[in-house]
C-alpha cells in the first residue's frame, strides 16, 4: 500500500487530470463548466451541482473530459470523513455523449482518486431503477447492489463500493 492517504481540503478540484483512454476527469473553471453545452434534462443538476462544488465542503467536484471537451461532471458529495462514507454524483450533460463509455471511464477514476487520496471507506452511488446507464455504469465500475434508498424504497437503488472490496 502507499503512503497513509492524505486528507482532502479541495471542493472544486484543482489538481491534475486523471486519465483512462479518451477520457479524463480534473480542474476546469466555472465559467466553463456554466458554459459547457448542456441539455434541458441535467441542466438544472448542472447548475445545482456546481453551485455545490464551489460553495459546499463536503463536496469534491471534477469536470468530466472526452477528448479534452468538457462533457460532464462527477463529485464526491454528502462526504462524511467521520464515518468514512460518500456519496457520488454523476451527469454527461448532452445525451450525444452518453452511451460512449465515458460515464463507466469517469466513475472508475473518480474511485481510483477517492481511494488513492481520502481515507473514506465506502462510496455510494443511489440511482434510480429506470435509470439503466446509471445502474450499469455503478456496477462496471465495481460497486455492488446493497438494497433500497429510504427516500424511494421502491424506485431507488443503493449501490456500494467499500475498500476493502475495491478490485482494480
Ligand atoms: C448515467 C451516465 C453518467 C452513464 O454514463 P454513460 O457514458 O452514458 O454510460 P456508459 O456508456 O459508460 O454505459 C454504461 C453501461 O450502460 C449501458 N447503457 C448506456 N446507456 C444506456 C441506455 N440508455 N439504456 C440501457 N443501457 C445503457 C451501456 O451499454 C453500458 O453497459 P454495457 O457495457 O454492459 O453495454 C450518463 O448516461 C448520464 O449522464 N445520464 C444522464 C444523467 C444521469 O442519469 N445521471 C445519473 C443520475 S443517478
């Protein structure tokens, strides 16, 4: 194992870019994530999220690359450094860039990062049951099913990654 991980202090994310083939996740400005191109579905959790990243503390928030375009964003968020816990958040903002396996990309590297450099133990990602990309990209990035939100027991899932499950 490395060197005992470092606590993290950063909301909006400035360190160096993280990469896995054509994608990456890292630093951009919020002037450029605001601008990004962005469709009416996941526009309003643009807007909610980076408002969290630059404001909230217990959150991490990476914009998301393909090809050096800016195309999304994924954050660590409701982070819990007590329990050890986080949630993870998620959006491509066109449907045009969905599909393409940068969602699975991201989330694989945003876990790899959260690992590497928090001490938090178990990551969460609660989606919806319809929501199949999401479910999929959850499960191919190694976090397992674990049951229902209370929030929505019947459209809602839980899934968990913990690190000492964490497999590369
Ligand atoms: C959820 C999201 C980040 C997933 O990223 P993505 O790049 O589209 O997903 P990927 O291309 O990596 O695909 C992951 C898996 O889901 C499958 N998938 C992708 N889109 C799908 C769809 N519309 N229906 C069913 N399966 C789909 C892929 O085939 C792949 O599985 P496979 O390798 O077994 O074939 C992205 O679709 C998105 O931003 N959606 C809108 C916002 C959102 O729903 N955010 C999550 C809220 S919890």
């Amino acid at each position: 194992m490395n060197s005992a991980p470092a606590r993290v202090v950063a909301v909006l994310y400035t360190g160096p870019a993280l990469r896995s083939g054509q994608v990456a996740i890292g630093a951009a400005p919020a002037t450029a994530i605001r601008a990004a191109p962005c469709d009416g579905d996941v526009e309003a959790d643009r807007d909610e999220w980076l408002a969290a990243g630059e404001t909230r503390a217990d959150c991490t928030y990476f914009a998301v690359f393909s090809l050096d375009r800016l195309v999304g964003h994924i954050f660590l968020h409701d982070r819990d450094d007590g329990r050890g816990e986080t949630l993870i958040g998620y959006h491509l903002f066109r449907g045009v860039d969905r599909g393409r396996g940068t969602g699975t990309a991201a989330l694989g590297l945003l876990r790899d990062w959260t690992l590497q450099h928090t001490s938090l133990e178990r990551l969460v990602v609660i989606t919806a049951e319809t929501n199949l990309a999401s479910r999929r990209a959850a499960e191919k990035a190694g976090f397992r099913f674990v049951g229902r939100p209370h929030e929505d027991p019947v459209g809602g899932r839980v899934y968990e990654l913990r690190r000492n499950h964490a497999v590369d």
